[in-house]
C-alpha cells in the first residue's frame, strides 16, 4: 500500500484525533514525547511532528489495532503513512 503525502496527512490527523481522546495513551504520548496539549494543536500543521504521532503509534501492535479498527482502516495504513512523511523512509532496525 502507497499513500500520496496528502493522504499520509490525513490519515495522521485522523491518528492524532484519535489519540487525543484515549484517556489511557494521551499521557503516555505526551510524556514520552515532551509535548503540550498546545504543541498538539501546532503540531497538527506540521508534517514532521504527524510523523512523530504515527511513530509513537508504531511502537505497539496492539495501538496499531486499536487505532485502525477505531478509525476504520486497514492495518497496514499508518505504516502506509508514515512512510509518505518526512523521514519515513528511514529504515530502523532496532
């Protein structure tokens, strides 16, 4: 699966909704990443931080399967997303 970069944003906002509203991993994100409830709402214009969000995602298979069954998608679309942003082309192998 391709994403357009258009499509990656979007499917990252839609993340990023989401997150916001689980009471249970919004703090976890927030302490893991240093971010504000204001750097939420900066980063959602910001292709970079929206990769940072799918990232954090990623971490876990059981976020991936929350997420995309809340929002709808098949599994394999925030990995689809994160490669169409910036630096998602970088291969980690840890």
């Amino acid at each position: 699966m391709t994403l357009s970069r258009s499509a990656a944003e979007t499917t990252a906002l839609h993340v990023l909704g989401w997150l916001v509203g689980e009471e249970d991993m919004l703090p976890v994100f927030l302490g893991s990443t240093g971010a504000s409830e204001a750097d939420l709402r900066a980063g959602a214009a910001d292709p970079m931080f929206l990769g940072a969000v799918l990232d954090f995602i990623l971490l876990d298979d059981a976020w991936v399967r929350r997420a995309c069954e809340a929002l709808q998608m098949p599994f394999e679309t925030i990995a689809a997303a994160r490669q169409a942003l910036p630096g998602g082309d970088q291969v980690h192998w840890t």
